[in-house]
C-alpha cells in the first residue's frame, strides 16, 4: 500500500511536467483512436519540457483541419486559430511584431500544401524565422476523406472514387529547395529522432521545416487497408529509408519507401531580421536620430 | 516503473504492438469511455526505453525511471 502511494506521487510528478504543456482539462483529445495527430502533440510537448521552453515565449498558429487542433485546443499557450491555409501569414505578422517569441506552426496537409500553397513556399524562399511542423496524413481528414494535394497517385477517396489521377507534391523536397534554412522529414513512428529535429526546428533561426508523416486510420486508412493507427505504424517502420542510404538506392527501389531524415540544414539571412534593419536604417536617415532616441514599436 | 491513466487510454493498441519487450496486453476491462486500456503483464521485462510514452496518442502512459 505504502509502495503504491509512493507510486502515485512519483507518477503524478512526473505527469505533471508534460501536463504543465497541455489543457489537461481537454483530455483525452478529440482525436479518433490511434490518430498519428496525438503522437505529434505528444513529441511537441516532450520536445517543449526537453528544452526547457517557457510557453509563454512560444506562439503557436494553426488553421483548420485535425491537425490543426493539436496546439489549439491541447498546447497550452498563446495561440492563434485562424481561417483555413491562412496560418503562415498570421504567423509572419507575430514574428515581425514580437520578433523575441517562438513562433510555431502546426497543420495539415490540406491547409499548408492544398489551400495555404502558395504561403508555404514563400515563407520558405523569404527564409522567414517560424517553425512549421506539417502533419501530412495524405488526405483531408477533418470532412472524410477528400484528395490532397499529397494523395498518392491511384488512390480512392471520396472526390476520387475510381482512383487518383494526379501526382503528389514530394513536400519536404519542395520547401527545401524553396529556400528553407532547415528541412527534415520523419513520420510517427519515429518518435525519437521526431522530437529531436523538433527542439533543432525550435531552436535554429529561420524557416525550419518538418514533414510529419502520420497516419488518419478513419479517413485515409480504411481507403488502403490500414484501419489502426498500428498498421500504419507497421508500415512506416518497414517502408521508411534514412536518407543517406537513399542517396545510393535507385528510383525503382526507392518506389513506395518514405525517405526519412534531415534534408538540408544551411545559414541564410532571415526575413523579419532584415526587415527590421532596414526599417532602423530609414528611420535613422529620415529622422537624423540615432535607433537609442526611438523604439520601433 | 510504468503508469497508466486508464481513464485517457482510448484503446488504439500501439502500445501492445510495438513495445520491442512485449511488456504490455490488452486489458479484459474497459473503461468508462468504452475503451480496453493496456495491462503491462511483463513489467519486469521492461528496460525503460519510453517509446510507448512517446507514442501512445493520449498521454495515457508514463515511463517512471529514476
Ligand atoms: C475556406 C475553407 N474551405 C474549406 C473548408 C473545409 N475544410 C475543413 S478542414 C479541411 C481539410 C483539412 O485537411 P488537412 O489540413 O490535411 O487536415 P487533417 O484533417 O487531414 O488533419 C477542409 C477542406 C474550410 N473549413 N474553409
Ligand atoms: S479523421 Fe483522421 S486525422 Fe481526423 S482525428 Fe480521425 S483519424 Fe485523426
Ligand atoms: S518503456 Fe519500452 S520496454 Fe518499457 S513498456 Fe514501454 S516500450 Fe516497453
Ligand atoms: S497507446 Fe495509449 S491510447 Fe493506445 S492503447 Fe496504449 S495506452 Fe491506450
Ligand atoms: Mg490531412
């Protein structure tokens, strides 16, 4: 009995270092059972309680979809619950305001690649300072199941029902090659290396970038034989490849395998930093005053 | 040491899957949700490496090592 209660008290601790991250009153999540959208908020908070973050520094931007529910309503902190494929421009006006904050955003598939295109890729190329963690389940998991912008080619969905047409955007090699100062790629099964490139996304300057491959066993798994999270788990522990052993593997090899890792990792000039030299600089000209005797703000 | 909050466990079973010690079964018992939460039967077996902690979806499960 004794054993038991001290059991309890260490567990509560213990639970309470990641619960301090969480709107614990909101648990469990909304979330359908096995829904790779918990495993990413599971890997955000250990990886927020690794580095030691304080959440009030952090600002997390989401959009709509399930993915978009994993900062908001479960992160607990500042966030911004915008309009659909709208978060990364809500996020560049917090980080050109509140320059200091860590601004994060975390969405789905639908909202950053599908609707919110155009704003990933140029956030990208502008090397704007956010970090944005990209839950690509392949589908619109939120209304049942519609083709994205990921679906891979032949798969039925309920806006493709005799099979995909179309090709899938390669997402992490798109925004690394966009400009990105930081790109990895990793699914949810790899939970480890995960949360690591997350504290190395939250920490380094510039647009960091991760593709999260998770799995929607309701609307995407039924569609291709994997209706629990598990079997998607399955898949992406056997189909998964380092990157570095891609580099030496062919195109038909590499056909079906989800190539994990770190993409690319460079020192560029940032965005917001430049605007806000720039600013100082005409204010300081137009003005004869030094940056001391004003404050931009 | 493991700990599980039975009452967030919604039952996916990812924990029993892919524990590489087999330390966990399904539970005969469910929860007040409807869900059968997992049993780590073979507590003895396990080394501590937390992968269930970090995958389990709801935050049902904690990995007590010190
Ligand atoms: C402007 C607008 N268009 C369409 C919708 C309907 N809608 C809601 S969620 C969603 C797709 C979400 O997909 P994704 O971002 O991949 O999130 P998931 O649910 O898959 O995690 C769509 C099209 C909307 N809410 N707003
Ligand atoms: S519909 Fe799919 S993505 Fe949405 S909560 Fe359910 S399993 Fe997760
Ligand atoms: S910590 Fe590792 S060995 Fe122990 S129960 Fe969890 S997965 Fe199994
Ligand atoms: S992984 Fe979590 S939610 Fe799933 S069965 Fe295990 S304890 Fe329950
Ligand atoms: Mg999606």
């Amino acid at each position: 009995m004794a054993e038991d209660a001290d059991r309890k008290e260490v567990a509560e601790k213990r639970r309470h270092r990641l619960f301090k991250y969480l709107r614990k009153e909101v648990l469990p999540t909304a979330f359908c059972p096995g829904c790779g959208c918990g495993i990413v908020l599971n890997c955000y908070a250990h990886a927020v309680d690794e580095l030691q973050l304080d959440p009030n520094d952090i600002v997390a931007v989401t959009g709509i979809g399930c993915s978009s529910w994993i900062p908001s309503p479960y992160f607990l902190g500042d966030t911004l619950h915008t309009t659909h494929g709208r978060p990364i421009p809500f996020a560049t006006g917090v980080k050109v305001m509140q320059p200091d904050k860590t601004v994060v955003v975390i969405a789905g598939d639908g909202d950053l690649i599908g609707i919110g295109g155009n704003h990933l890729i140029h956030a990208a190329r502008r090397n704007i300072d956010i970090k944005v963690f990209l839950v690509n389940n392949l589908i619109y998991g939120m209304t049942g199941g519609q083709l994205a912008p990921t679906t891979p080619l032949g798969i039925s969905t309920t806006t493709s029902p005799h099979g995909n047409v179309e090709h899938p955007f390669e997402i992490a090699e798109l925004v690394a090659a966009a400009g990105a100062s930081y790109v990895a790629r990793w699914t949810t099964y790899h939970v480890f290396p995960l949360m690591e490139s997350m504290q190395k996304a939250l920490t380094k300057k510039g647009f960091c970038f991760l593709e999260i491959r998770s799995q929607c066993p309701i609307s995407y798994g039924r569609r291709v034989g994997q209706r629990t999270g598990s079997e998607a788990l399955q898949e992406y522990k056997e189909s998964s490849v380092r990157i570095e052993d891609a580099a030496e593997m062919s195109p038909e090899e590499l056909e079906g395998k989800i190539i994990i890792g770190k993409l690319i990792e460079r020192e560029k000039e940032e965005f917001t930093g430049n605007l806000r030299k720039l600013n100082v600089e005409l204010r300081t000209k137009k003005t004869g005053r030094s940056p001391e005797e004003w404050s931009l703000s | 040491m493991i700990e599980i909050d039975e009452e967030l466990c919604k039952g996916c079973g990812i924990c029993v899957d892919f524990c590489p010690l087999k330390v966990f079964e399904t539970s005969d018992k469910i929860n007040s949700r409807g869900y059968y939460p997992p049993l780590p039967v073979k507590e003895k077996d396990c080394v501590g490496c937390r992968l269930c902690e970090l995958l389990c979806p709801e935050f049902s499960i904690i990995i007590i090592n010190e």
